[in-house]
C-alpha cells in the first residue's frame, strides 16, 4: 500500500489512525538526525583508525562529513529550484570510500574473523547512512515539489502561405 500525503486511508482503528500520523509526521525528523548520527559515526572511525595525530585527523573528520553534509543537502537551498544529481554521486563516492578506508584500516588490526565481523558490521552502517540519505534526497526533493517538469509552451510553426502573404502586402 502506497501511503503519501494526498491519499486518504481509511483506517478501522482510531488508535491506529493516530499512531500512524504520529509516525508520519516524526519520520523525517528522525531519519535526518539518523544521517547526522551516521555522519558522526563515520568522522569517529576515521579519526580512530587514521594514523595520523587526533590534532589532525579530528577536524580533518569533521570537515569532511561537513562538508558530504553541505553537498548532499544542497538541493534544498538551491534558488533556482533545479535539481542536481551532484549530492547523489557525492554521498556514494564517500561511502565507498569511508568503505575502502574501513577495510585498509581494519586489516592492520584485525585478522581472519575478527575482521569480517568489523568490516561488516562499521560497514553496514556506513551502507545504511549512505541508503538513508539517498531516501531523505529523493523524498525531500518531492516534499519541496522540485521534481515537477514545467510545461513550457510551444508556439505553433508558421505555415509559408502566411509568410509570403506578409512580405507581399509590405513591398
């Protein structure tokens, strides 16, 4: 069942009901500060398992995530209302590469299962915070109506007999 905000379900349980528009109006809210909380896991583990200084890799990290932040929600504050598929590249370039950077890090320390159990569970978070963003983009663009295509108006080709009428009548 596809539930948007134009569709009016009818449902049997006035509990339910209200349950359910509880959940729909605290889900966004719940799924950005989950991409927060990811983007804050992911800049905790670079500066964990990156061998330089905590003086370097600790604004380095935040940086970084700030910066996937700025770029991924940039179609939110675009004027022009067009939008750009640069946030989407953006976040899968830097989940795969905060992944690849997992797995460098994570074989240095770790061996055999040990490092399987890591990898795969610090990189299911990172794969969810990249599938939440890539959800909250889409949506979003379609909460602010910025996927609607304009219908422009085309004029109709003038056909020659009115041309050659026209330029007879001015000479």
């Amino acid at each position: 069942m596809n539930f948007n905000f134009k569709t009016k379900v009818m449902f049997v349980s006035k509990k339910f009901e209200l349950l359910f528009d509880d959940i729909v109006n605290v889900m966004p809210n719940v799924i950005f500060y989950g991409i927060i909380l990811t983007y804050c896991i992911t800049a905790a583990l670079n500066v964990y398992f990156l061998p330089i200084p905590y003086y370097l890799s600790v604004p380095a990290s935040i940086m970084l995530q700030f910066g996937r932040f700025a770029i991924v929600f940039i179609n939110f504050l675009n004027p022009t209302g067009k939008v750009s598929k640069v946030p989407e590249y953006v976040a899968l370039g830097a989940m795969i590469v905060a992944i690849l950077e997992l797995l460098f890090s994570l074989e240095q320390d770790f061996q055999d299962a040990e490092f399987w159990s890591m990898f795969l569970f610090i990189g299911t978070i990172i794969c969810f915070g990249y599938f939440l963003e890539i959800n909250f983009i889409k949506k979003g663009i379609d909460a602010y109506g910025l996927n609607k295509t304009k219908r422009t108006r085309t004029r109709k080709a003038k056909e020659k007999g009115q041309t050659i009428q026209l330029n007879k009548a001015i000479s």
